[in-house]
C-alpha cells in the first residue's frame, strides 16, 4: 500500500463503498488500531497468524451482517409502500370515511 497505512486504506473502503463489510488482517496491529479501524462501520480485524477456523467466522459474520443489512433496507422500503383502498361497497365508503383526517378550518384573512 505505497503512500497509505492501513487505517487510510480502510477510509477510502468505507468511501467507495460504505455498505461493504470489511476484514482487516495485519501483522502489527494493536488493540488500539484495531478499535479506531471498527469505528462505527462493520468491520473485523485479525491478526497474524491466522487460524482458519476465526477467519471463516469472520467471513461468516461479514456476510450475515450484509445480508442483514439489505434485508432491512428491503423492508424498510416496503413500508414506504403507499396503499390503496379500492371499492366502493358501503363498508368501503364508511372505512374511508372514518380514517378521512378531519377538515382543516379555513384560514382567517
């Protein structure tokens, strides 16, 4: 990474693509780095020598979150939904009726 440290890698990740889970891995890290490289962003950090079992967990873990991620923004944009109450039976008219906000008076000149 000629020019950049790890911690300056890791911002431009989160830049260009600020939903992506991260795995950082390093040599030297230390408890200090690793907490600044979580910030509020999914991130892990390892350190060598990896073991295979924590970095499929890792991977695991990254992956999860993602799909979390994009379930909830799938949700969330399904309540935005507007609907619409078709029909015009008389239970109809009188449910429309009912949840009609109330009139707003008129406005004094």
């Amino acid at each position: 990474m000629p020019g950049m440290d790890g911690l300056e890698t890791l911002a431009e990740l989160r830049r260009a693509r600020p939903e992506a889970p991260i795995i950082m891995i390093s040599g030297h890290g230390t408890i200090e780095t690793a907490v600044k490289a979580r910030g509020s962003a999914p991130t892990t950090s390892s350190r060598k020598p990896l073991s295979l079992e924590k970095t499929l967990v890792s991977v695991t873990r990254a992956l999860e979150h993602g799909r979390l991620e994009r379930e909830n923004a799938n949700l969330k944009a399904r309540l935005n939904v507007r609907t619409e109450i078709i029909g015009d039976s008389e239970p109809i008219r009188a449910l429309r009726e009912a949840i009609a906000p109330p009139p707003r008076p008129a406005a004094a000149c």
